[in-house]
C-alpha cells in the first residue's frame, strides 16, 4: 500500500511534465517531417542528404537571423522550449520528492536537526511548488495548444484558456497559504481562563511543580470540560468571548481533575511541564506549534479554491503532504524518547504509581465523555438541561470503572493538541509496571483526595462551564430547543 501511494505521488508530479514531453516530440516530428518534404521538394534528393548529414536543419534554418522571426520558427522554439521546460519540471519535482525523504530521515537523527530542518524545509518547498505550479501550467497550456494545432487544425481557446487560469490561480493560492504555512498554531478551546488572583492555589501548586522540575510554568491556565491535560506554546483562543491567550498555556479537564488524585495529578503536570525543561524547552517552543500549524494550514489548503484552481493544487498539495508524512515519521522517532522522559519529569515530582495510574483513568474514562455529551444533547431537545457535568462524569465514572476497561488502554496512546503519545502500556513498562499491578489503584476514585479540590469553588466552576457547554452546542446546531421553548 506504502509503494501504491509513493507511485501514485511520483505519477501526479511526473503526469504534466511527460505529457509535455510526448507532444514536444510528437510535433517536433512533424515539423521535421514538413521541413524534410519542403526540402525534397525544392531541392531534391541533394536536399534530403543534406537534411540527414545535418547541414541543412531545420534548427539550424531557423537560427538565421534572417527568418529566425517567421512564425513557424517561432512556434518550432517554442516546441523545442516546451520540450526542456518539461524535462526540468520532471527532474526538479522528482528531485524535490528524493529530498524530502532524504531530509526528513536525515532529520531523525535528533531533535536539532528538526527543529532546524522542518521551518525552512517547508518555506523552500512551498516557493519551489510555487515556482514548478506555474511551469507545469505553462506546459499543459501551451502542450494542450500546440497539440490540437497540430492534429486538429484547431484549437479550443476557451479550454486551454482555462487550464492556464486555473494553474494561475492556483500559484497565487499556493502563496496565499504561505503565508499561514509553517507559522505557529492557534488552538481554540471552549472554558474559562483563570489568573492568579482567580485561583491562588492552583497557580501556586502549578509554579510550585515547575520550580521542583527547573521547567518554565505556564503564562495561562484554562479550564474546560475537554477531558484532556495539555501545555501549548502558541495563541489560545478561549471560548465564548474568543479571549486571546499568548505563549505557555495550560489545559486542565475539570471532570477528569474530578477523578484524579492530588498525586496522580502532580504527575500528570509534571509531564507536562517536563516538555519545558533543559533540550526539549526549544522542541517544544519552536517545532511543534509550528509542526501543527502546518498541518493545521494543509487541512485548509486541500478544501480551498474553485475547480481549476483546485485542480492545479493537486500534486502540490500531495508533495506537501508528503512532506509532512516524512517529517511525521521523524517526530514520532523522536517523539517517544521525548514523551518517556516527560513521564520521568512527572514521576520525579510524584511517583510512578501516580503517573501510571493517572494514565489508565484518563484512558478508561476519556470515552465516557461523549455519552455526557449525547445526553446533553438530547436533554436540550427536551427543553431541558443539566446543572453539574463534570459531578454527573465524575459519579458515572465511579459507578462503571470495570478492569476490563483497562486492557484496551493499555495498547492505545493519549491523544494531545500536537503530537501523538506512545502507547500506555510501553510508557508502563518502562516505569516498571504493569496494568495487572494497578487496575484496583486506577479505578480507584475518592472525592477527598480530588484534584479539584485545588479549586476555590469547583461546583460553581463546573456549574459555570456546564451552561457555557450547553450554549455551544445551541450554537453549533448539535441540539434545537423546543419550539415552545425557543419562543420563550
């Protein structure tokens, strides 16, 4: 299947420039065929050795000066043009590809190498596909013209005058995306961010950990109704309000601080700010919000422009994102040295238990969420709502925790903003443990020892969150109040 897709990438980079190719030859041919029968017929069998000797060309009839200028001399050049410029778009494009993978595996050496490789890798890429859509069109117009001149003895301008406009149009598009390419993600997120002066004691428990680990802390906390902990260096858009939050912003999941210990949770920051201490701060500051803010920038690449434009997009947007696949197997290399010495950081600062077990809750009770969701949904539909979420996650989690649920965390990896986790059961192993050791500790849930006890308030949080939650999902038409209701 890997082989199928390399050759169908080689095909979509290689197609117009062959094509070229072929009509070049097939009309140069012609021409010499109409010079030889011009040439015999003023000048004889003498005419025809001279055409086969090569002293009486037509290259080198049309390199006089004095017809060099007569139309078919011009259209011969230009076939001749037409021929080099599709030999070098098929040499550059297959070039290109043969460098990116040697980049891309060159760049798994170490995270250095990506870091440094990977910004400017995709800015030259993106002016050389700049550069090879506006050749490429140039050849299927003129190929397209040239052809039904010559076999048809017309030619379907408005067609051809399409093919040109749309390699055009998707050039400037090309450029166009260039400019979001390769620049830091911006994360939206539904919840409320808190200060310091919000939340005293988270903060300081935060700080605190960051301290004992020599990592930066975070410039914002944000808490939501995601069941998910995350740390991104970029813009985070807080919704509703859309506030902006720039640099180190932390994510916390207030159900799933619901279930989780004080220790366990000590260990699940500490991984994260672990992502922020000695080598891998500048991996993390400078190649994965810009790592997923190119993936980010190609998702909205591949749905943009009108049939032509997206037409010439084609084997652009399939280097692009073969470039991103290479790239993606070197991170994912690097990735699980990078996240097994994050869970280091988390145990230093709790313990392994704690981290081992956190991993197999928030794996375990993760999917438990969009049940939550559906019965809000339906609730709505019913013109009625929920008061606590989060409390209703955290009893249903305490309720259906099952050992068997455990088992298949064990093989899957925790899903994150900008990259993706190993699978838990290796980050088990390498703390020395196993699910068969944990399963009574990870379906363990006490509301005294809760993480969310570190809140203030956490019922009004969590109540507060909960008609946010609802709010949106009115908005985003997921779920209609009745009519009645509406009218209201």
């Amino acid at each position: 299947r890997h082989m199928k897709r390399i050759l169908l990438l080689i095909g979509l980079v290689a197609v117009i420039p062959i094509c070229g190719y072929l009509v070049s030859v097939y009309v140069e041919y012609d021409y010499q065929k109409q010079w030889s029968n011009l040439v015999a017929k003023e000048f004889g069998e003498k005419g025809l050795e001279a055409v086969a000797s090569g002293r009486l060309t037509l290259q080198r009839f049309c390199a006089d000066p004095e017809v060099a200028n007569e139309a078919a001399c011009q259209t011969y050049k230009s076939v001749l043009l037409l021929r080099n410029a599709s030999i070098v778009a098929l040499v550059a494009g297959l070039a290109l590809l043969l460098v990116i993978f040697l980049a891309a595996r060159l760049s798994a050496a170490s995270r250095v190498l990506l870091v440094n490789v990977f910004s400017p890798g995709i800015k030259a890429v993106l002016v050389i596909l700049f550069g090879l859509i506006l050749v490429q069109g140039a050849i299927a117009t003129y190929g397209a013209y040239i052809f039904e001149a010559t076999t048809l003895h017309s030619v379907h301008f408005v067609l051809i005058g399409g093919i040109g406009i749309g390699a055009l149009a998707g050039a400037f598009a090309m450029i166009k995306a260039g400019f979001t390419i390769s620049k830091r993600i911006s994360t939206s997120v539904i919840g409320k961010a808190f200060s310091t002066a919000d939340e005293p004691q988270l903060w300081s428990f935060v700080r605190e950990i960051a301290t004992r680990l020599g990592a930066i802390p975070p410039n914002n906390i944000v808490i939501g109704l995601e069941p998910n902990f995350y740390v991104v260096s970029a813009e985070v858009i807080v919704y509703p309000g859309a506030a902006k939050h720039q640099d180190e912003t932390l994510y916390l999941s207030l159900p799933l601080m619901r279930i989780l210990s004080r220790e366990e949770m000590t260990a699940v920051i500490g991984h994260e700010l672990g992502h922020f201490r000695g080598k891998d701060t500048k991996f993390s500051l400078k190649f994965y919000p810009i790592y997923a803010g190119t993936a980010q920038a190609l998702n909205a690449l591949e749905s943009r422009g009108n049939d032509l434009e997206s037409l010439a997009l084609i084997p652009a947007h399939a280097v692009l994102s073969f470039f991103m696949e290479q790239f993606a197997q070197a991170e994912r290399k690097i990735g699980r040295g990078r996240e097994l010495e994050a869970d280091k950081a988390g145990t230093s600062v709790s313990s392994g238990k704690a981290l081992a077990t956190s991993l197999l809750k928030i794996g375990a009770f993760t999917p438990l969420w969009d049940s939550i969701r559906s019965a809000m949904v339906e609730a709505l539909n019913k013109g009625k709502a929920y008061t606590n979420v989060s409390a209703l996650y955290a009893e249903i989690a305490a309720k259906n925790g099952k050992p068997e649920m455990l088992d298949k965390v064990a093989f899957t990896a925790t899903s994150h903003p900008t990259d993706t986790h190993p699978p838990t059961n290796l980050r088990l192993q390498a703390l020395g443990l196993s699910v068969a050791e944990l399963r009574d500790s990870a379906l363990a849930i006490d509301t005294a020892t809760s993480s969310a006890n570190l809140l203030s308030n956490a019922t009004q949080i969590e109540e507060e969150l909960t008609v946010i939650e609802h709010s949106v999902l009115l908005e985003r038409g997921m779920a209609w109040l009745p009519e009645d209701e509406q009218q209201q």
